[in-house]
C-alpha cells in the first residue's frame, strides 16, 4: 500500500513541488503521470526512502516514512522496494547472473543461487545468464534490470519511465512484465510516465497527475 497526505518535496532555492494525496491498496498499480519536469522522479526517491519530505505525511507499504533515519531507511529500502531505473546501472564487469547475485550481496542477504536461478527463469533469461550487459539488446538490458528488482520479493516496485525507449511491442511485452512481476510478489506496481501507451495498457490503475504545483513559500505554508 502506499498513502500519502499533503506531500511536498522543496530541492534547495527552488519553490517546493506538491503532490495530490494518494491511497492505493497493497497490490495495486498506480500511474504517476506528469510533463517533464513535474516531479515524477522526486516523488520515487520519496516513496523509496531516498529523501525525506519537506511537509507532509508517505506511508509506502506499512512503513511511516516520514520520519525515518537514513540508516533506518537503507534498511527498510532493501528489504522493501525493488526500483527498476530509466537508467538501468548493470555492471559491465559482472555476468546477467552476477548482476543478480551481486544485488542480493548489496542488500546484505546469503547469497541465494536458488533464488537468483528462479528469477532467471520467471524473466525468461537462463539462456542470458551467462553474458554480460553490453551483449543484451536493450528490451533484454531491461528484463534483466527487472529481475534485479524482484529478486527480494520486494513489497513495492518503482518504475521510472520503463517504455520511453521501446517501440509499442516492446513496451507491450515490458509493462506486461513488470504487472505479472508484481503479481509474482503481490507487489504494489507503480509506474512513473508520461507515455499515453502506458495509460491505455493499464486501464484499471490509479492514477496521479503530477502538475506544477509549487510552494514558494514552504514556511509560510506549514
Ligand atoms: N537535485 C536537484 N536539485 C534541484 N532541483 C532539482 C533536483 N532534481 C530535480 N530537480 C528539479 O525538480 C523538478 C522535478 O524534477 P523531477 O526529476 O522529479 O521531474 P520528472 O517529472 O521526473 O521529470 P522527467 O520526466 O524529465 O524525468 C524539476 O524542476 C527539476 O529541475
């Protein structure tokens, strides 16, 4: 689940953005829809712990993030949030099955080859395992990017413009993916866009537009 009231982010000397008020259920999809610019990617790092609110209540998953540590937040973040980036970060040193292990590594779990070889084959990549990133397409790139993400069976999935550089059978198969993903971990879905394909693909999601609402004044307005 993910609840937020009143939610407002201000990056230094720039007026804060504010954010309507969302409620969506454990296991359901949610559509961050906004222009360039209008703070889809703030609101991600806020739902994934990375910041902390300037006003404002977010609740992602049982967790008050409100007023989380940032050590409390690392913690939380690994157990709780799988994060599928526009920019997909693999390492071009590791293999596709290296990348996977080496995420279960970072989030200070045992190693699980079990685990690793299950994601393989839910994401249709054991014949991948053994390449590196830069012998991937880019739909391939993404998959594996994907199968990190779930690997820790996380609460929530974030997804930051998965479509933008995919031709409409790829971005098809891509947010296909990413819902039996999240059905796999009864994960809540969520999907930052501003790609209309998106929206026709998922008609029943919840849907947030993030607009241009700023607060020049975040003192004043508390
Ligand atoms: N580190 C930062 N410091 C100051 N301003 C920032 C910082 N990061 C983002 N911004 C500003 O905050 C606003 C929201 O940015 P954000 O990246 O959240 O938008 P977005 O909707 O994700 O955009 P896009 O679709 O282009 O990725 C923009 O005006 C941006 O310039």
């Amino acid at each position: 689940m993910i609840r937020t009231t009143g939610l407002a982010y201000g990056y230094a000397q720039a007026p804060a953005i504010s954010f309507p008020d969302i409620d969506v259920a454990q296991g359901g999809v949610l559509l961050l829809k906004g222009p360039s610019g209008a703070g889809k990617s703030t609101w991600l790092a806020l739902a994934a712990g990375l910041l902390r609110p300037s006003r404002g209540q977010i609740e992602v998953a049982g967790q008050d993030l409100t007023a989380l540590k940032k050590v409390a937040a690392d913690a939380w973040r690994a157990g709780a949030i799988g994060f599928l980036p526009q920019k997909l970060h693999l390492s071009e040193a590791l293999t596709v099955a290296g990348n996977l292990a080496m995420a279960q590594w970072a989030a200070g779990v045992p190693d699980d080859p079990n685990a690793v070889q299950r994601t393989l084959e839910a994401l249709d990549l054991v014949a991948l395992a053994g390449r590196k990133p830069r012998q991937l397409s880019g739909g391939q790139a993404q998959r594996v990017a994907l199968a990190r993400a779930v690997l820790l069976q996380p609460k929530v999935i974030l997804a930051d413009e998965p479509t933008a550089s995919l031709d409409d059978a790829a971005a098809q198969a891509a947010l296909q993916l990413l819902q039996a993903s999240a059905e796999r971990c009864q994960a809540t879905l969520v999907i930052a866009t501003h790609d209309a394909r998106v929206a026709a693909a998922l008609p029943r999601a919840t849907t947030c537009q993030i607009g241009s609402q700023r607060i020049f004044n975040l003192q004043e307005a508390l």
